[in-house]
C-alpha cells in the first residue's frame, strides 16, 4: 500500500488483490440500490448495471480521473418514471424524459460557469428545493403500501431485516442493508413458495442486456425532465461531501461545472439505451470514510465489474423474480427515507418557518406536488413535482421576504 500527500489532503492507493477487494465492497455497496430502482419501475436491472458502470467511467473521464464517487440508479427519478409507465404504456417515453434530465444537468453546467454557483443557489434555495424532495418521497408511499399489502407477513420481514442491518450489524452489513433486506425476503419467500423460479430456468447464462432507444414526447418530459432541479442540489451535497471525506475541495477543482457534465452526460447515455437517470452515490462515499483508501481507480474497477455482471442474463432472471412483497418492504423505508431527506435538507440549511414567505412556499410545493394539481396548456400538461417546482420558484422569487 503506498500513500502520498497532495494539496488538500492524503490519497492512499493501492494495487493488487487489494484493489480488487476493494472495489468488489465498492460494487456491493451500490449493488442493492441500483438495481432496485429497476425493479420498482419495470426496467431492466441489468441495463441499470451497465449504465451505472459505463456512467461512472464517463464521469471520471471528464472529472479528470481525480473525484472518487459511484454513479448509480437514482431514487429521485422514480415516481415520474411510474407514472410515464402507466399514462403511456411504454417505458421508452419515460428514457426519453431520463435523457431530457441529462439535458437539464447540461444547462446548469453551463449556468454554473457563466454566472457562478452562489446565484444559482438563489434561485433554488432550500426552502424551494427541500420540499421538492419530500414531494418525490411522498408521491411515493401508496406504491410502497400496495406492493406491501400484497403480503404483509414477508413485507414485515424485509422491513425489520433492513432495520436491524441498519442499527445492529456493523461493518459491511451495515452498509448493505438493502441487499441483506431483499436477500432475507428473498429466502423466506421462496421458502414459503412465493417465488417463481421459471424466469430463471429460461433463461441463457450470458447475453446482451435488454437495450431500447428513447421515444420523446413533450408531456412525458415534462413530467420527469424537472426532478434534475431537485437532483442538481443534491448533486452539489454529494460532491461537497465526498469532498470532505477526501480533504479535497471538488467544487473548485476539477469544478461543479465538470461534475454536473459528467452526471449529464452519464444519464443522458442511460436514457438512450433503456437506464435509469444517473446520480453520485452517497452509499460509495460512507465506503471511502470507513476504509480511508480514496484511489479513484478503485471506483473505476468497480464500474468495470457491473459492466461485466450486466451481461449475465441468468443473474438478470434471478433480479426480475423477486416478489412485490419483498421489495414493498423494502420501498416501505426507501421512500420514506427520500422524504427524510427534504426534512433534512430544510433542518441542515436552518430554513426558518417563523417567516410567513418560506411557509407559504414550502405548502404550496407540497400540496401542488402531492395533490395531484395539473394545468393544462395546450398539448402540454403541467403536474406534479413539474408544477409544483415551477410554482415554488415563481412564489420564492414573487413574495416578499418579511417577517
């Protein structure tokens, strides 16, 4: 193992078995969430593992090899994808509002550089951004119910499994404690015969991932392009913690601007072959604080193993026969947890709701994007977190801030 001093602080490489090891945790640790996403939208899981892969390696490439991050299938994007699913039939239209997404992290790119990243904050303040969250979060929850009511018993499983991984088990079960829920659930189910295992016998060892090219549709865009607003201020949490982990200041070198193209251009890629949106994965980070080993060659061999476990159609099967049950339990914390994040995001940043402004906006993000409020123009219709972000942003800008 071989360290050496930088600017900002200690990088520690390493080769060999080591670094094989390493990014084998690396590619566990963002294994459950990634493919899960997948799993709750209808699109294929081992697509989402080449995307996630050959997303990484592109957001190192323009990164210059220098930011140790993973990226994977992000959470943010699944309600919208959901509801694409259901008003349209075809999961192409939901890629093509995914490659719309990566358009949008283009554009701030692009707004960072010009006019730096202090006005942009202005615009999309936490009082603005941290109930766009919680919409995302809570739009999703009558989904995890109905997939938990399916069976409660084997839902209540996966539920206190991930629980205990989370509070009880310590080292890399704790980091994983979405794989061990699903792989628990997994067992107590086909235990109990409440899975099919015909999928799996199908189906070849090894064969190309199910890729698909986008459709566009103007409202289907509509509906997804806008999470990115939300997703574009936790993308600059994620690098400023990662950042801190590393003693480095990743916003200023290699920049924002460098890191929002990466993440742009990753889920812009995902889109065009069937993936899911891209996003920094903070579950890689808290595997960077525990070994202390920042390499970011390590984060680029682990895209290098989901880009080879893509191919493995038989691995795909066993993903895709996972019963409902299972992954409710598991959607019963996971959207919860995305709603947490919007309370948290207002907590963080000391959003004062003394002040009659920042109420009002916040309710009116959150009944908007919640109440199913829509506004129709033309053939473009606006709702849902699209509507409720541009009312948020309208109101934050148009109210005066008085006490």
């Amino acid at each position: 193992m071989v360290e050496f001093q930088e600017t900002l602080g200690v990088y520690t490489s390493v080769g060999g078995w080591k670094k094989v090891v390493l990014s084998l945790q690396h590619f566990i640790a963002m294994f459950g969430a990634t493919v899960l996403v997948p799993l709750l939208t209808g699109l294929d899981p081992l697509v989402a593992l080449f995307t996630a892969g050959l997303g990484t390696l592109i957001f190192h490439f323009v990164t210059k090899k220098i930011v140790p991050v993973f990226l994977g299938s992000s959470f943010a994007f699944i309600g919208p994808i959901l509801i694409v699913k259901e008003q349209y039939g075809d999961l192409r239209f939901a890629t093509g509002g995914i490659v719309a997404a990566g358009s949008v992290y283009l554009l701030f790119a692009l707004l960072v550089k010009i006019i730096g990243i202090k006005r942009i904050k202005k615009l999309f303040p936490p009082v603005v951004t941290g109930p766009m969250i919680m919409v995302i979060g809570l739009g999703l929850s009558p989904v995890a119910i109905n997939w938990a009511s399916q069976n409660w018993g084997l839902a209540i499983i996966v539920l206190i499994t991930v629980i205990l991984s989370t509070t009880v088990f310590k080292g890399l079960f704790n980091l994983i404690p979405i794989l061990i829920g699903v792989s628990v659930g997994y067992i107590v189910a086909a235990i109990t015969g409440n899975v099919n295992f015909e999928p799996i016998t199908n189906s070849q060892l090894i064969s190309v991932p199910k890729f698909m090219l986008p459709k566009f549709d103007l409202s289907a865009i509509m509906l997804i392009a806008p999470v990115a607003i939300a997703t574009f201020m936790e993308h600059i949490g994620d690098i400023t913690t990662n950042g801190a982990v590393v003693e480095k200041n990743f916003i200023e070198n290699p920049g924002l601007h460098r890191t929002l193209i990466g993440d742009g251009l990753a889920t812009m890629f995902a889109g065009f072959i069937g993936g899911p949106a891209n996003t920094t994965y903070s579950e890689n980070t808290g595997v960077l604080a525990l070994t202390k080993v920042y390499d970011p060659a390590v984060l680029r061999l682990a895209a290098i193993f989901a880009i080879f476990m893509s191919f493995f159609s038989k691995f795909g099967s066993i993903l895709q026969t996972i019963p409902k049950p299972v992954i409710g339990g598991v959607s019963l914390i996971l959207f919860g947890m995305i709603a947490s994040v919007g309370i948290r995001t207002l907590i963080n940043e000391k959003v004062d709701f003394s002040k009659p402004k920042n109420l009002i906006v916040a309710s009116l993000i959150l009944t908007i994007g919640i109440g199913g409020a829509n506004i129709k123009i033309g053939t473009v219709e606006f709702k849902g977190l699209a509507l409720a972000a541009i009312v948020g942003i309208i109101a934050n800008l148009l109210i005066p801030d008085k006490n």
